[in-house]
C-alpha cells in the first residue's frame, strides 16, 4: 500500500513498489491525462510535477515517492484551465494532435514557475519534451504569452 498526495488529495494505491507512478496515475487513479509515450523519460508526455519540479511519470517507481511529496497532474494544474499556460496554448492554438501536450504543458509551468520571463534560450533548454507535429514554434510563442500572465501561477 502505498499513500500518495495527488493533486492535493490523499490517495491509497495498492500496487507493486516498482509500479511506474505514471500507471499508478493513469490505472489506480483513474487520471488519464498523463499519456504514456515511450516508456523510457525521454518524449515528455508522462510529465507531472512533483514538489514543483517537472518530472518524467514513466521512469519513478512509486517507491520513491512519499506521502508528503506534492505531485500535481495536468488534471491538477487547474480545474478550469485558467492557468496562464493552458489560457495561451489555447490562444496559440498550440496543438496538433495534441497527444505530447497535457506533457508539454506541465513542462511549460515549471519553467515559469522558476523562470518567469524566459529567453528563446530558456524554452529550448527547458522544453526537451519531444513533439511528432513539431510545434516548437507555437510552444515557443505560447511559453512567452504565459510569461505575460506569470501572476496566477
């Protein structure tokens, strides 16, 4: 059994220790969100944040988290997507399949969450998620239109 703090609520999962939390999520939780990409924390798409800090879902083994640890999933960004992130890349009109975004996303929100008025240069260190339909452009213009509304975030 293990205790985990998702999206601000307690959750009691029993899994295996070396579960990959991203199943623990998606499975156990029922947040569907999160998107199974490679398997091996390289695309991006299983991106939550844990602490604050943006994090591949796919290669932590619930094991490794613990219950005071904060992991927040795209389903906890807001509610409402009025988070400043979710507001530009729909602004943008950033997807195109839109299967890596909810990744994307959550990576957005942890570099303006650190950097709030990020460079070119600081988008393309921070946003390493991969996208098939290569909006990088759009993911680009997005991040800088966020950065504008860093207040809410």
């Amino acid at each position: 059994m293990a205790k985990l703090n998702i999206n601000g609520s307690m959750r009691d999962v029993e899994v295996e220790a070396d579960t990959p939390l991203l199943w623990v999520i998606r499975e156990q939780v029922g947040l569907t969100g999160t998107k199974y990409g490679c398997g091996i924390a390289q695309c991006g798409a299983c991106s939550v944040h844990i602490n604050d800090n943006v994090q591949r879902s796919c290669s932590i083994r619930v094991e490794d988290v613990k219950a005071s640890d904060r992991i927040v999933t795209i389903e906890g960004l807001s509610t409402t997507s009025s988070h400043p992130v979710q507001k530009a890349w729909a602004a943008i009109d950033v997807p195109q399949c839109g299967y890596c975004q909810s990744g994307q996303i959550m990576a957005a929100a942890a570099l303006l969450k650190r950097t709030p008025k990020p460079t070119d240069r600081d988008i393309d260190e921070a946003m390493t998620n991969i996208c098939r339909c290569g909006t990088y452009q759009r993911i680009r213009a997005a991040v800088h239109l966020a950065a504008n509304d860093t207040s809410k975030i």
